[in-house]
C-alpha cells in the first residue's frame, strides 16, 4: 500500500460518496478505482469472442431434465 496525498474536489468526493456508498476519502478513492479496474475487466470478457451464438448459449442455460 501506498500512502500520498492527493487535492480532491470537495463536492465531487462527497458526490462519489453517495454514489459508491462509502465515506471518507481513502474508502471513496479506494472503492472508486476498484470499480474502474471492475468495469474495465468485465469489458474486456464481454469483447472476448467464445464463438457461442445466443441461441446456443440459451440451450446451455436451459434446465436439465
């Protein structure tokens, strides 16, 4: 872990506070860039070509019987 400062805006933190659920600069930061990573991540599988079509994987979700 790294310790550093940093000049936040104010009201953006508070607005990412709300928005993230946390309080607190290093828990809104921390939060925020685990989200970023997050979405970033899920991005990238979402592109990931499977070659499954959805017709396909609506089989493989079906229950079995």
């Amino acid at each position: 872990m790294k310790h550093t400062s940093l000049y936040l805006d104010e009201d953006l933190l508070r607005d990412a506070e709300g928005v993230l659920g946390t309080s607190g600069p290093t828990g809104t930061v921390r939060a925020a860039l685990e989200d970023v990573v997050r979405r970033a991540r899920l991005k990238s599988l979402a592109a990931w070509d499977v070659g499954v079509t959805p017709e396909e994987l609506d089989e493989l979700r079906r229950p079995l019987e």
